[in-house]
C-alpha cells in the first residue's frame, strides 16, 4: 500500500485538496451483531468528524449477547438485558431497519428489503460484511416443523415460557396421561458449547420448578441430549467433558453419545438407538452455517459458503484483495494465524468476532487515511460455560475444571464481557437479585396471542 505524505503531493494536488475537500467515505456495515455492532462502535471512536458516515443495516435493532441465551431459557437472566440497543449505544452511526438481500460490489450498490414497503438501495465507498451464522438444520423428519433453535433471543424466550407452561399443564393431568410424560420431557440435539449449556441450565430450571409442582416428582422429568459423536463439547478436554457428563447423569440429564435423530415427526423423537422419546420442547443446537445471504453478493465464498478473507480482514479472490471490502464474524473465513483453528480458519465465536470487528475498525480507518493496515493474530485462552445455578466449566490452556469455581468464572467472564456499562449492570444486578429473592419463575405465554383476550370478550357492535 503507498502512503502519501503532504511531502510527495504536488502542489496543485495540495490546491485542489484545499478548494475541494474530500467528502466523507461511505461506510457500510451489513449486520449489526457482535462483529457489526462492535465494528461501529470502534468506528465512532476513531473517526475523526467529517472523515466517514458510517450506516449500518440490520433487521434486528439490538445486538445480542448469545453467550447468555441459556441463562435466558432457564430464567436467570431476564431477556431484555442480553441485547444491546443499537439506537441507545451507536450515536453516531446511521442505522437502517432492514434486511441486506444482494451486494452488487463491482457497483458497489446494496439492496436492503425494509418490512412491509419496497427495498431500498444503498451506495457505499467501503462494504463490511458481519451477517454473523444461522442454525444449520438436516433433512429428518419433522424437524423443521418440532424443533426450535437457541440462536435468538426470541427462541430463547420461547423455550423459557414453554418449559414453565408446560410444568403448569402437566401438574393438571393425571400421572398415566401420555401428554403429561410429553410435556415434561425435554430433548436437546447437539452436544457443543451451546446444545450442553442450554440443556443444563434448564435441567437445573426443571429441577428448581419442582419445588413448587408438588403434583410433580423428580423422576417423571426427563432430559435427554443427543449427540451424534463420540463425545461432547471439542472445546474442553475429553476428561472434562466426561465429567460433564457425569455431573449431568446424576442430575438426570441424560446424553446420548454415537446416537442420530432419525426422525422427530409429530413431536415423537426416534434415535438411531431405537429408541422412542415423546416431546414438546426439541431444542436443535447441532451447528452453523454462515448466513445464506452471503450466497447473493459478489464476493467468492469457501466450501462452506462463508465469504473469504485474508488475516487483515480485507475479502479476498485467492491472492488478490477486492478493494474496499472487509468481513469479520461467523460470515466470514479469515485464516487463523494461531494455528489453533479448523481448517486454518478462525472457529466462528464471539472470541473471535469481537477481537477481529476492533481490528477490522481500525484497519478501515488506517485504509482512509492511507496508513498501514495490520493481521488478525489471536490465540484462544480457553473456554467457561455455565452448566446450571452454582456448576460450570472451565478449561485455560490444559487446565480443565467443572464445579463452582468455574461457574464464578462463567459468570464473571461474560457479566464483565458484556457490552456496555448499562446492560453489565442489569445483568450483574440481576444476578443478585435472583440470589437475593430465588430465580424469577413467572412465564407469560399469553404474549403469543396478545389480541386474544380482547377478541373474546370486547364488546361486538349491535350486542
Ligand atoms: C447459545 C450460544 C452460546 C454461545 N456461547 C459462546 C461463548 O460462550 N463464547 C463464544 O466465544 N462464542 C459463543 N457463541 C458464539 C457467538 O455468539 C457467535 O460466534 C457470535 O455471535 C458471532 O458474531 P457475528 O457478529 O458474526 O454474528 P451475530 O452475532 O449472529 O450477528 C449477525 C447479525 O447480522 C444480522 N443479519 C443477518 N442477516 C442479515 C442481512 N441479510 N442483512 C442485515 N443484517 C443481517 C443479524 O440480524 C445479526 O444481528 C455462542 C452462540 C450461541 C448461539
């Protein structure tokens, strides 16, 4: 890359800079996620006024803090706290209600569906790309239609209010009813990070609930997690991990390594086992793909269609640099100059997509100001998850741990790795409360069908 320096200009170049002054970049941000929001964010800081405009699009008007998505399905964490409003925290960023649904880079224009009206265009002078992943589901039967994700907030909440609606139904009907056994089993399908989190702190829920079902006993409630591999969270040790699944056993959180999902039509769960399971709530966490709008851009993808990208974050066509394009985040394959990733590649998490969005920030800046742009180097320090109220699990290094000491760790990492001061305080004092006053049990289904109530009973014209 040239530097130029006010040496080097031409004295009428100089001229025209003072009669003409450069006018502010274009600067457009696709996906206001981790990486997006956080790109933005950087972006604010570091941008002189009159230097860029940066826009940023996403349907969504937060950012959310996927980490705590099972403290959200188990009631521990209320739901508004994990995500962060783009409006309340990017004050200088021009946000767009909208869905990307092509680039068109060569021209570089981006069209973005608005809800309910006609789709807008966008031109911009520099493109980042951070539309994050989307659950990636296989074709078994009924799961597309039974199954649920752990990848919103929205989900997160359904799960939540559906686990406590149950338990409420359940206590109704009598114990040989085939619908109460229904109600009160739950699977999950998918042992990583996310499927193992989310299982454990709703059976840590159920087990909680129970206190005040006393309809209910501790063996009709039944857990089970499928995993297709030999074992369960590549992040941690196999030792941890197996004493993961221990701890789980004992909690009756039943997983079922070496075992498929063959078909889950109607609610009824059938493994490769043979082996039959009615439920209500199938939790789907077996993996991500990156976001298929990717697909209808002009940028080239990998196998997996994520898009490519060089260690400087900039996208790329083998060696050579597409100009004024940058990605970061589960979209995107940026090599992992560690040389701890999979296939070269940095693995798709928060880790990475919050270091390499404050890079990506910087480097768009120096490419502006004609300065040197740097690589995204990052070794991972390990890996925390929170199994439940006072269990979690902890792996630094070689180091690997599961009790309460790594549930402290859990909650001290993410509750200061949230962003902003605002939401760390509703989280960490939400926290406190619960320990103070016991975890907030209340479900409000009815949100479903809020018109319902009004509907049935409103006075009707002429009645
Ligand atoms: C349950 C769970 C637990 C996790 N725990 C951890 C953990 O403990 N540690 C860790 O490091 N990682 C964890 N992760 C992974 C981590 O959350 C993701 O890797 C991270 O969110 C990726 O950031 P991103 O910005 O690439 O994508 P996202 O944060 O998913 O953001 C993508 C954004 O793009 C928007 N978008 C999508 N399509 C479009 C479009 N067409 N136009 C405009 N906008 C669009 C979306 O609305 C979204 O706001 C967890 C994930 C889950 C689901």
């Amino acid at each position: 890359m040239t530097v130029e320096t006010s040496k080097s200009r031409t004295p009428k170049a100089v001229l025209k800079q003072v009669l003409e002054p450069a006018k502010p970049k274009k600067i457009l941000i696709i996906g206001g996620g981790y990486a997006g929001f956080y790109t933005a964010w950087k972006l604010e800081k570091l941008l002189k006024k009159g230097e860029a405009e940066v826009t940023l699009v996403d349907p969504l008007p937060y950012m959310t803090y996927q980490p705590f998505l099972p403290e959200v399905a188990a009631g521990s964490i209320e739901a508004r706290h994990v995500v962060v409003s783009h409006r309340q925290h990017l004050k200088k960023t021009k946000l767009v209600s909208g869905r990307m649904t092509q680039v068109t880079h060569k021209s570089k224009k981006a069209t973005i569906a608005i809800e309910g009206d006609k789709s807008i265009t966008l031109s911009y002078d520099q493109i980042i790309m951070t539309a994050g992943a989307v659950t990636r589901t296989f074709p078994i039967d009924g799961i597309a239609e039974q199954a649920i994700g752990m990848k919103t907030i929205e989900e997160a909440v359904e799960v939540r209010n559906r686990l406590f609606g149950n338990f409420e139904r359940a206590a109704a009907l009598p114990k040989s009813s085939p619908l109460r056994k229904r109600l009160l089993t739950l699977i999950v399908v998918g042992g990583g990070f996310a499927g193992i989190e989310a299982f454990a702190e709703l059976r840590s829920t159920a087990t909680a609930l129970l206190r005040y079902y006393p309809e209910i006993s501790f063996d009709e409630v039944n857990f089970h997690l499928i995993e297709a591999m030999g074992r369960i969270m590549p992040e941690v040790s196999e030792k941890t991990a197996q004493k993961v699944i221990e701890n789980l056993n004992k909690r009756a959180g039943y997983i079922h390594l070496n075992t498929q999902v063959v078909s889950a039509k109607d609610g009824k769960v059938k493994l490769s086992t043979g082996e039959v399971f009615e439920s209500d709530i199938i939790i789907w966490t077996a993996g991500v793909a990156a976001a298929p709008v990717a697909k209808n851009c002009d940028f080239p993808l990998d196998a997996r269609h994520r898009i490519l990208a060089n260690a400087k974050l900039q996208i790329v066509e083998g060696d050579k640099v597409i100009k004024n394009a940058w990605t970061a985040g589960d979209v995107s394959a940026v090599p992992d100059l560690s040389g701890g990733g999979v296939g070269g590649y940095c693995v798709p998490n928060a880790q990475h997509a919050v270091r390499q969005a404050k890079l990506l920030a910087k480097n768009v800046v120096a490419s502006i100001r004609g300065e040197e742009i740097r690589e995204y180097k990052w070794t991972t320090i390990g890996a925390v998850a929170g199994l439940g109220i006072g269990i979690g699990a902890i792996k630094v290094g070689k180091f690997g741990m599961i009790g309460f000491f790594p549930w402290l760790a859990h909650r001290g990492y993410h509750g200061l790795a949230m962003p902003t001061w605002e939401r760390k305080i509703r989280v960490i004092s939400g926290w406190v409360w619960n320990a103070v006053l016991g975890r907030d049990l209340v479900a409000i289904e009815a949100t479903k069908t809020p018109r319902l109530f009004f509907e049935t009973w409103a006075t009707k014209p002429g009645k």
